[in-house]
C-alpha cells in the first residue's frame, strides 16, 4: 500500500513539474523543473523494479541531456521581450484544444488501458535487453534521434551567431554615424 502511495505522490510531483516546464515563461526555470521531473520518473522506475531505467533517466536525461539544454539555453542569451498581446480567437483556440487533447487522453486511458492485461512472464530490464530491443528493433528512429539532436545544436549555434552579429554590426554604424556628426558640427 506504502508503494502506491510513494509513486502517485512522484506522478503528480512530474506532472506539476512538467506543467512548469510548459507554463513559465523563463527557460532556464522550465529547464531546471524537468531536471526535477525526471527525478520523479525515475523514483516511479524504481518502484517498478526497473532500477536500470531509473539510473540511465538520471545519468542520461537529467545529467547528459539536460547540461546540453542550459548549454544552448546560455548561449542563445535569452532577454525577456515584450510580447505581442494575443488574439482572443487564438487563446479561445489553444484553450479548446488543449481541453479537448486531455479529454481525449482521459477517455483512452480509461476505456483501454485499464483493460490491458499484464504480460506473461517477468518484466526485464536489465542492460543487455535493452541493448538488443533497442540496436535490433529501434536502431532507426535511435539514430534520429541523435541526428535531431545534432541539428538542434547547429541551429543555436547558428541562431545565436546571427544574433550576435547583427546588434554589434548595428552600434559600430550607430557610432560611426555619431562620429561624423561631431566631425561635422567641429569643422563647422
């Protein structure tokens, strides 16, 4: 009974965690609570006997993957921006939708997944089946992975040099043309 409560605690701990991630307007705070919503995940792998799962959630996600985020976050150099003010038809919109995709996740978790019988065997999660499920049946979209990640960091790369370039470029002619003002009020 203890463990039930222990990981519907540590669910609705990543859940209120990965709605700050989505909610708050600051990267660097969303970016910190997914670290601590995969913190919770893997308290919840634990207690589903998957200890495996729950040290690469850490190691990989909350350590590799993570550092990587704030890596980029840093660099692009985000300022907080005044924001257009938003159409009511569009919040009316993203509103709607958003009610209407948890519905929809409600009513197919409640229809199907509770339904589902648990397979025959013991679960394994040790590191060799991993490997094989992984490099035998997902070697493909494993690989995309990594390419999408390679990409995301070429585009801050590239996003973060366009917009250091362009404000520099823009005051080095400001203060040229400040310079010839003054040459032209001294000579006159």
């Amino acid at each position: 009974m203890s463990e039930f409560i222990i990981f519907f605690l540590f669910a609705a701990i990543a859940v209120i965690f990965a709605l700050v991630v989505v909610l708050h307007r600051n990267p660097v705070v969303g970016a910190l609570s997914l670290v601590a919503s995969f913190f919770a995940l893997a308290v919840m792998y634990v207690l589903l006997e998957a200890p495996f799962l729950a040290a690469l959630r850490v190691i990989v996600y909350a350590g590799a993957i993570m550092v990587l985020f704030l890596f980029v976050i840093m660099l692009l150099n985000l300022q907080h921006m005044a924001e257009p003010p938003t159409r009511p038809v569009q919040q009316f919109l993203g509103y709607t939708s958003c009610a209407f995709f948890g519905v929809a996740l409600i009513y197919y978790l409640t229809k199907y997944a509770v339904f589902i019988s648990q397979p025959e065997g013991q679960f394994m999660a040790d590191a060799r089946t991993i490997g094989i499920r992984m490099f035998e049946a997902y070697v493909f979209p494993f690989e995309m992975v990594s390419i999408l990640l390679l990409a995301a960091i070429v585009g801050a790369l590239v996003l973060s040099g366009r917009s250091v370039a362009r404000p520099a470029a823009a005051e080095a002619a400001a203060a040229g043309g400040q310079r010839a003002k003054i040459g032209e009020e001294v000579g006159q």
